[in-house]
C-alpha cells in the first residue's frame, strides 16, 4: 500500500488556504535560481493553479503537492512530479523547504515517500533532479536516497551575470 504520510510529514493536495504560502514562495527571488523563474507571479495566477492543481497528472504531466508536518494542515514546503512522460516511464522532480524548516530530515522524509509514490503507484521506471552543481544540500539529499550523477549541463544558467552549471541525477527503479 502506497502512503503520502510518514513519521513526521505528510504530503498533501494544494487547497486554496495555500494561496498566501505559495505565492510568498515563488516570488521568493532566491529560490528563483533553483525555480528557473525569472518573474513573478501573481495572486490570481497562482489561485488559477491551485484551483485547477487537481487535475489528473495523466492529464497536466505535473503534480505538486504541499509537505505537512504531522498535527498541522500548514504547508512548510513543496514537492513536484513535472516533465511526467508515462510513455517513458519517467518524471522529473524538485522540492522546496521553508527556510526555518531546513535541515530537520524533512527533505529526507519528503523524498522517501514521494519515491515510492512513484514507482508503486505512478509505476515510474526513473526519476530524474536537476541541480546546480553549488547547491551541495540538494546533491547531498538526492545522493543519499540512490539519486547518480549523469551528466553535468555546462554554463545552463546564467544568474547574477555569470554561467552556472547543473548536473542531472537519476534514480533508476530496479525492480
């Protein structure tokens, strides 16, 4: 049986009282560079994505859902499915923390449940994480639960006036 609930998190559908947190969320501009967002969003596109978030993943190719912690129904970060290919039996994924609840094993948490997600009821063959090669929590993350490295995408982002590089880490299911 597949559960979005663990010790001390759960994962959840984005509901509308959701509105104030993603919205601060994605107009945050230092997570635009891990984001590829390069404006912000408004209030009323943000409450068009919410309302419409419970669309099929089969459907939109993405699914985001807020991570809990256990006891609240408050959102302290995110945790997207994007790039969804069922032909290929793949997806991309990425996850975001609220600074004040980083480094406390809720990445961890989030990544664990939402990789067996996946892979039993998606029934994904691979997942796939897009990270700069500076951000050393995420690889580290990603690391830990079997996420290797595939390649390096040399000077992909540019910010602040200089090119980036990020690296592509898969996990292949073995089934």
């Amino acid at each position: 049986m597949v559960t979005l609930q663990g010790e001390n998190i759960f994962l959840r559908a984005l509901e509308p009282e959701d509105l104030d947190f993603v919205h601060a969320l994605e107009n945050d501009t230092r997570v635009w560079e891990v984001s590829q967002c390069q404006a912000p969003y408004s209030r009323y596109i943000i409450k068009q994505y919410i309302k419409n978030s419970h669309r099929d993943i089969y459907e939109v190719k993405q699914l985001r859902l807020a991570i809990c912690l256990i006891g609240s129904n408050n959102a302290i970060g995110l945790i997207d499915i994007f790039d969804f290919d069922p032909a290929n039996e793949r997806a991309g994924v990425g996850i975001i923390i609220s600074e004040n609840q980083r480094n406390k094993g809720i990445g961890a948490e989030t990544l664990k449940l939402l990789t067996n997600y996946a892979f039993t009821a998606l029934g994904l063959h691979q997942l796939y994480a897009n990270i700069d090669t500076q951000n050393a929590a995420s690889i580290a993350l990603f690391t830990t639960f079997g996420f290797r490295l595939a390649g390096i995408k040399k000077a992909w982002n540019k910010r602040n006036g200089s090119y980036h590089d990020e690296a592509l880490y898969q996990l292949i299911h073995q089934h």
